[in-house]
C-alpha cells in the first residue's frame, strides 16, 4: 500500500540554511498544503511547481528568501493561500498569477518587491476570487490607473458572494493571517471567507486615488496609508457600505472629507492624519468618536467639534447643494461598468455583525511573528518570538 503526504506544516522553528529538496519535491506529488513559515531558510526557491495542481496553501513568510517569484507558480491551479510576508523577494508585481482562478489571499507585505501596478487584464477581471491583498511596505512606486480596482470582482456585490464559512473548509489545517485593521494588527486564527481587505501602505504610490474603488462593496479593510497619493478623497468612497476601517494618514491629499463617509454606518475607525486637508469634519457618530489624532497634521481642516472639541462659531458644513454635487460624481460608477465586460452587480449580501472580540481573531501583542496554518487539534495560540 502506498502512501501520500497531504499537509506538512514545520512552521514556527529554528531551521535555517536553503531549505531541503525533498520539500519541493512534494510539491509535485499530492501535497496540498506547504508551511514552512517562521524559520531562517535562505536562498532562492527553485521553479519547481509545475506539477504542483493539488498545492492549497503556500507559506513562506519570515524567513529570508531572496530573488524572484518561481513563475512556475501559474500551474498550481488549486492555490488559495500565497503568504511570502517579510522576506527578500526582489521581484514585480505578479500579474502573472492572475490566471489562478482560486486565490483568495496574496500577501507580498515587507520584502522588496517594486515597479508600477499596472497591468493587462486577461478577462473580465483579474484575480477573479481575491479578496485579500496585502502589499505593504515594499517599494512599488507610479500611480494607479482610473480602472484599477474595477477587475477586482470578488470584493463587489455582485449577489455570489462566498457564505459564512472559512478558507479550507474544515481541513485539519486553519489558514490564518495578520492584517492590520483597525490601526491595531490582528491575527486571524482561520480566515473568514467574507473578510475583504486591501493594504497597499507603505509604499511609494502617487497621483489621485482611484474612483472606481467605490465598486469595491464588500471591502471592509482599506489601507493606502504613508504614500505619495494626492488630489482629494474619493467621493466614491461613500459607496463602501461594508467598510469597518479607513486609513489614509501620511499622503498629500487635499480637499475636504466627502460628506458622504459619515453615511457609513459600519465605519468605526478613520484616521486622515498628516495630510492636506481642508473644512470641516463631517458631523456623524462615526466622525465624533475618533480621537484627535485622527485628524492632526492638517492644516486646513476646520478643528471644531468633537472630537477635536474647539469652536468653529458660525462655520457650517457643505450645503446640501454641495453634498448634492458630491453624490452626482459617484454616479460615474455606471459608465464604469461598460469598461469591464461582463462585470454587472447583482443584490448585495446580508450583513455581517462582528463583535468586538470575535472568536476568529485574535489582537496581536507581537508584530513580528506570524503562523499561517495550524492544527484544528490544537488550541489557537500566538507564536513565540526569537
């Protein structure tokens, strides 16, 4: 009788040197999930995952790889994982990897990845079934085009969003993560399949933030945070419903905050600090009860009301004239639609409610580790720092 390795997972050691031949070599058998996370493995990665369909989730993160992305990674058509956080990778972006019609998480954060983020979308959109993208702190640099985030599908309502269940089902193996949300960063101990994110901070982006990130419904996490964007806030944004956390602190935007962000009911963290802003802060819960350091750094921005707590006396809000102009810039969203073909929204999903301390994550006490992938048999715990 023969058998078959299906998860190996020797994350979170002291391993070091390249990392061993037989590991890759399983990669082009039946192994569908590789966690080799946590270590001081060094050295390149071979390109050796042309057979590699039934490969799940791959962890790389924290060790120090160094060179490119194996571009023989466009044949693990199963991939819904990719993690390669804080390592050495010199690369591009991996447009490449937009044929992987699975993948749900990238996450390239703290290497050296660089270049522009433009692309030739090969279909309809790209990435088709990403929904976490987490590009911080690396060195890519240009602006983003007007379409950019129309391609991205799976963070719109489009009435076939994934139910309340987690990435990999109910394998042994719990996918996990951190991500910065909320100015705190959080470890997921499984990932939530109706979890959206995109973190793009760090970097050296410039130019207007996109209009069209208002197709992005279902986004609940957005991060351009300690960039170069510039011109004014997105009216756009008042369309992100779902959205729980904003951070646009440390760019050079300017222009007041559209009046339509305080429509967001869900939105409970907002932090615009260190920017180019002008007039008021809107007038709305979500609004009042951010701390002042949400707002320092503006020069313009009206200091009046919570919860800044100082007099404006007899400084108002925008008219609803003005709001009105505001409301009619998002209607640019129905002739973006035309530039995707086939990309139409459909009825939005219910609402999600999530507590203050949900049981699928957990606050983080150390920044630096990570574990992606544990045991269902095992209690969730954080990794121990070296």
């Amino acid at each position: 009788m023969t058998t078959s390795l299906d998860i190996l997972d020797i994350a979170n050691n002291n391993l070091n040197g390249s990392a061993p031949e037989c590991f890759w070599n399983l990669t082009a058998k039946s192994l569908s999930v590789l966690d080799i996370g946590d270590n001081h493995f060094t050295g390149s990665l071979p390109d050796i995952f042309k057979n590699a369909t039934n490969l799940r989730s791959l962890n790389l993160g924290y060790n120090h790889f160094v060179g490119k992305l194996p571009r023989s990674l466009t044949s693990c058509s199963s991939l819904e994982v990719l993690n390669v956080e804080h390592n050495r990778f010199d690369d591009t972006f991996p447009f490449w990897l937009q044929s992987l019609n699975k993948l749900q998480v990238l996450i390239l954060r703290s290497n050296e990845f660089h270049g522009l983020l433009q692309y030739q979308p090969q279909g309809p959109s790209w990435f088709p079934q990403l929904r976490i993208i987490d590009l911080s702190h690396n060195e890519f640099t240009g602006t983003l085009l007007d379409d950019f985030f129309i391609y991205l599908s799976a963070m719109s309502s489009k009435g076939d969003s994934p139910k309340f269940k987690y990435i990999g089902g109910n394998s042994y193996y719990r996918d996990s993560m951190v991500l910065m949300n909320k100015g705190v960063e959080l470890e997921y101990t499984r990932i939530f399949t109706l979890l959206t994110a995109i973190d793009f901070s760090g970097n050296k982006l410039q130019g207007e933030i996109p209009e069209s990130i208002g197709l992005l419904k279902d986004l609940i996490v957005l991060n351009l945070s300690s960039n170069g964007f510039n011109g004014n806030i997105p009216s756009s944004l008042g369309n992100l419903t779902q959205l729980e956390s904003l951070d646009l602190s440390h760019n050079e935007l300017s222009g007041q905050i559209p009046p339509a962000l305080r429509d967001l009911t869900k939105l409970s963290f907002i932090k615009v600090s260190h920017n180019e802003l002008v007039g008021p802060i809107p007038r709305s819960t979500q609004f009042q009860t951010q701390s002042a350091s949400s707002f320092q750094g503006n020069r313009g921005l009206c200091l009046c009301g919570p919860p800044l707590n100082e007099n404006c006396g007899d400084k108002e809000e925008p008219s609803q004239t003005e709001e009105k102009e505001e409301e009619d810039v998002i209607s640019w969203i129905a002739a973006a639609i035309g530039l995707a073909p086939g990309f139409i929204f459909g009825m939005t999903i219910g609402h999600v409610v999530i507590i203050s301390k949900p049981q699928w994550f957990m606050v983080r006490k150390k920044t630096r580790r990570i574990a992606l992938g544990r045991f269902s048999s095992e209690s969730p715990h954080q990794r121990n720092p070296r």
